[in-house]
C-alpha cells in the first residue's frame, strides 16, 4: 500500500516536472546548467546546443569559459567567436554573462531565460569571445 501511494506521488510528480520549459535548478545547484547559441537570430545559422557550464559559486570566482578550441568535448566551439547572435539559457534562475573579451574581461551582457532572439537589439552580436553563469 505504501508502496503504491508512493509511486503515484513520483508518477505525479515526474509529470508536473515535465511540463514546464524551463528545469528547476534549485535541487542542482552544483552541477552545469545549460545554454543554446546561434551564429544568426533567432535561432538561426550554426547552433551550439546544450552547451554546460558550471555556474559561479557563493565566494568563488568565475568559471570563465573562452570560445576557443583546446578541449575534445567542444571541437569547433572557435567558430561561435565573434559570432552569436541569439542566445538561449535552458534553465530559470540561471543568469548568463557574454563578455567581451577572452578571459572575462570587457563589456558585458546578461541574459536569463528564456534568451534573447537578436543580441543586436541590446548591442551584443557578434561579439562574445567568453562566457560566465550564476545564479540570480
Ligand atoms: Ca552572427
């Protein structure tokens, strides 16, 4: 019996999970979250998919992402340099940062969920060279 009432209250809950766009990080907060960019609006061009950061941690430092090659996981993420113009955060609550300049430096912008079709229209595209992520 008790058995039973518990897998109904995980099917439920497994289904009202399932229903919203956006994940609900607050049980993950140690682990990445994830983003979608493109190299034209709206989803648009070439896309890098279910790209995974791991986000700033309360009192650390930033896990500062550069667009470049040098990893086998992400082969031809230098072509995304210079380049994104749509850019779309999976998750709620988590707060994305393009910097200007490899390494974290320069101007900035944030974007939340669920992303922005046209960076043009807050002055940002083409123009990310690295990436940051925290959580609001
Ligand atoms: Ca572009």
């Amino acid at each position: 019996m008790q058995f039973t009432i518990s897998s109904v209250i995980l099917a439920l809950a497994t289904s009202i999970v399932a229903l919203p766009a956006a994940v609900d990080i607050k049980e993950k907060r140690d682990d990445h979250t994830r983003a979608s960019f493109c190299t034209d609006a709206s989803r648009g061009g070439r896309c890098f998919n279910s790209f995974g950061l791991l986000p700033q941690q309360p009192g650390q430092g930033l896990h500062c992402w550069d667009l470049t090659d040098g990893s086998p996981t992400f082969p031809d993420l230098q072509d995304f340099q210079d380049s994104i113009s749509s850019f779309y955060p999976e998750e709620d609550g988590a707060v994305w940062t393009l910097w200007e300049n490899f390494g974290c430096g320069g101007a900035t912008a944030d974007i939340s969920f669920p992303g922005v079709d046209d960076l043009s229209t807050i002055g940002f595209n083409d123009k990310a060279s690295s990436l940051s992520v925290r959580f609001r």
